[in-house]
C-alpha cells in the first residue's frame, strides 16, 4: 500500500483539515432519504473531532450547472448534525467573496468544530479541475483528507486538484478500502471466485478483462451472459444485450475460467409469466413476449458448489432483475450465501448501487466483509485503471518519503 492515512499524523490539534467525502445522496423534500454514505464518513470525522482538528467538509450533489439552491448541501448539514450530536456549520462558496469570508470562520472556529462547504459543485470549475478552484480550496486548510471513495476516480478541483497543493492523506474509509481491494487484487487467499452480473455491460467488460487472470473462476450472469448467448447464435428476443461487444465477451466466456449460466428463468417484464430454459445448447425465448430475468435453480447449485469453494469472493452486479417478482430469487439466493460465506472462511467484498440495497433488504448487510461505498469507482479500480485521487494521494506520499530520506 503505497497511499498513507490520516492517522499516520502525529499532531492534529487546531489543524484546518479539508476532507473531500461523498455525500451524493438521495435527497426529497430537503431531507436525506438514504444515509449510507454519509454514516461510512463518519469514522473519519469524528477521529478529526477527538484529536481536536478544525473539520472542513465537501461534498458534491446531483450535477448543478452552477449554483442551485435545490442541490444545497442544507439536508446533508442537518443529517451530520443529528448522526454527530454536534453543531455543523454550512458555508456556502459561491463566489470569490465567500472564500474570504469561509477562510475567516474556520480560522475562528475552535477546535473539534465542523464546518461543511456547500456543493462544490456550484464552483466553476470543479469538474474542469482548474487550479485555481483547488487552490482556492486549498487555501482554506493545512492538510487535505480523501475519504470518499466513490469519488476517487474523478479528476476534478475538490479530489485530485487539492492533493496537489496541500499535504494529503486517505481518510479511514478510502484507506480500508484500498486496502482490501488491493489485498484482493495483489494476493488474494484462493480460490478467488468473481461474480459478474448486472445490466451495464461497458463496466463490466473492463472487470471481466483484468480479472479474469487473477481469478480461479469468474461466475458470469447479467447482461455478458446474454451477449455471450446471443453471439453463439441464440435468439434472446428483446433480452439485454451488449451487441458492440461481441468479440470481447465471446473471448472472456469461452475461457475455462467463466462459469455460464446452465439455466434460466425467462418471462414478461411484469413478472406475470415465467418459465426456466436450459442454456446449454443454442436456444430461444419459448414466446415473443419473454426475455431473460434471473438464473435459474440448477444455476444457483452450480455458481454456489464455486462459492463454497473460495476463500476470497468479490461481487458486483446483480443475478437478475431482481426488482421485479419472481425474479429476485437467484440474486437472493446468492446473497444469502454470499453473506454465509462472508461470515465464514471467505473474504467476501461486494460493490455496485443495487447490490447494496438487496443485502439491506435481507438484514444481511453487516455479515460482508467489505461493501465498497466506490460504486464505479471500484469497478475501475477492478479493471486496473489508475484513479486520478488514488494517484495524487501516492505521489503526496512518495513526495514525503524523498523529503524524510
Ligand atoms: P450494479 O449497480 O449492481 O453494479 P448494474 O448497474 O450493472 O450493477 O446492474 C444492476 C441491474 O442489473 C439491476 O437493477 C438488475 O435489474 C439488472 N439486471 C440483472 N440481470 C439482468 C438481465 N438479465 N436483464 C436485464 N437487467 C438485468
Ligand atoms: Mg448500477
């Protein structure tokens, strides 16, 4: 691990420390419908808290051109407010003049206080990752924290564009994340068994690619299923297909590695009619009103025989659409063993928005060992790429070991 914590600092108290977190939540009525992602930035803040920093937080929401008082941090504020039992302070940085101003209220603020910036991305600029819109939010702070991993793999002013001016550092959240991420991806316990389902098929190409030599065997569903099928000439009628990436998936699948469905549950959309086929030979949708929905039973048997085997598990992408009844099943099915195995002798991380929600439902959020709050962000860093925050934070800390030498 070649990125350094916050932790690692010896002398925090009085400190301006700038933390960029996620908190892209939902949002209705000016209150915060689902506060996972602010509750998993809480570890960081309150370490700042009890080693008496002054806290600066920012955050983006939705995508504002410009300023938006709909896109206010203000429901973030008041959920902070109530998970922290303290006092948060919201700055709004619309304009050169409230830089001034935020600057002269956290050099005044005392110690252990919180101060959140509104949406940074009401800044010009942010996404463009000027400079001077990270040195304007550089010059509010001593040392910079990213602690958002979601939003690592964004080359903009509040993630990469600080870590460049200021002293930076991962905060609690980022650093276990990468640490497990990177355990798993540089020497995992095997068998290493990857699970690969879900709709966007262009995010899981580059997934499937890297992790393909690294895993003991890669259990494929989802939309690379279908693609796969309907490449070996199978007529998957209206069923999700990824048909611009024929050559790649017909070359990933065909590896002894990918593990295929071996059948599938199919029916209309609404869930109304359903039947399961067997995939093994070139098959079709049995009426024109049928697609692809979920695996089928002896599908759940064999992916799970793999999954009983492995040591280390990673999951993203949902079995089928699980949002619809009856086709929740395999997903569920999955899960639970997911979730068994992850309580068990397995390291069991899991990462994609819908995936979360279905290990909620079933209460067994808290049995997986890593729920990665990196959305796409961990699906690049699955795939290999270099994550524009993760960069900044490594030459930061490579720049301070050259300095100690
Ligand atoms: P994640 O967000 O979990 O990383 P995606 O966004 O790629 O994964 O896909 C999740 C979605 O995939 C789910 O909402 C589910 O309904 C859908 N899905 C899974 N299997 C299929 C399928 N065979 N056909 C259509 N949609 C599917
Ligand atoms: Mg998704």
């Amino acid at each position: 691990m070649d990125i350094t914590s916050i932790k690692t600092v010896q002398n925090l108290r009085g400190k301006r420390v700038l933390v960029r977190a996620d908190f892209n939540v939902p949002v209705k009525g000016g209150k915060v419908l689902e506060p996972f992602k602010i509750q998993k930035s809480l570890p960081t803040i309150q370490y700042l808290m009890k080693k008496g920093a002054r806290v600066i937080l920012m955050s983006h929401l939705g995508r504002p051109k410009g300023y938006d008082k709909k896109l206010s941090l203000k429901p973030v504020q008041t959920e902070l407010q109530k998970l922290l039992k303290t006092n948060v302070r919201l700055l709004p940085i619309k304009k050169t003049d409230d830089f001034r101003r935020a600057a002269l209220v956290i050099e005044q603020s005392n110690n252990g206080a919180i101060t959140l910036l509104d949406n940074v991305r009401f800044l010009p600029g942010e996404e463009a990752n000027d400079k001077e819109v990270a040195k304007a939010l550089a010059s509010l702070a001593d040392i910079f924290v990213l602690d958002g991993f979601a939003v690592a793999h964004r080359d903009s002013a509040s993630v990469s564009g600080v870590a460049r001016v200021l002293p930076s550092y991962a905060g609690l959240l980022l650093f276990e994340e990468i640490s497990v991420l990177s355990s798993v991806m540089e020497k995992p316990k095997r068998p290493l068994v990857v699970i690969l389902g879900g709709a966007k098929v262009e995010t899981k190409i580059p997934v499937l690619k890297h992790l393909l030599p690294k895993a003991d065997y890669v259990l494929v569903s989802g939309g690379i299923a279908n693609t796969y099928w309907w490449a070996r000439g199978s007529d998957l009628g209206a069923s999700l297909i990824g048909k611009e990436f024929k050559k790649e998936v017909l070359a990933y699948c065909s590896k002894k590695k990918a593990i295929l469905p071996v059948d599938m549950v199919v029916g209309t959309p609404d869930g109304k009619r359903s039947t399961v086929i067997s995939t093994t030979e070139k098959f079709k949708m049995p009426a024109k009103d049928m697609v692809i929905r979920d695996i089928g039973p002896a599908t759940v048997e064999l992916f799970s025989s793999y999954m009983k085997k492995a040591k280390t598990l990673v999951w993203n992408g949902a079995m089928g659409v699980f949002e619809v009844s009856p086709y929740e099943k395999g997903t569920h099915a999955i899960s639970r063993l997911f979730a068994a195995q992850s309580r068990g002798k397995a390291l069991g991380v899991c990462g994609g928005g819908e995936t979360v929600q279905v290990f909620q439902k079933l209460g067994i959020l808290d049995d997986i060992d890593l729920v990665s709050t990196g959305g796409g962000a961990m699906l690049e860093f699955l795939s290999g790429k270099k994550l524009p925050g993760i960069e900044a934070l490594r030459k930061a800390s490579l720049k301070r070991k050259k300095g100690t030498r």
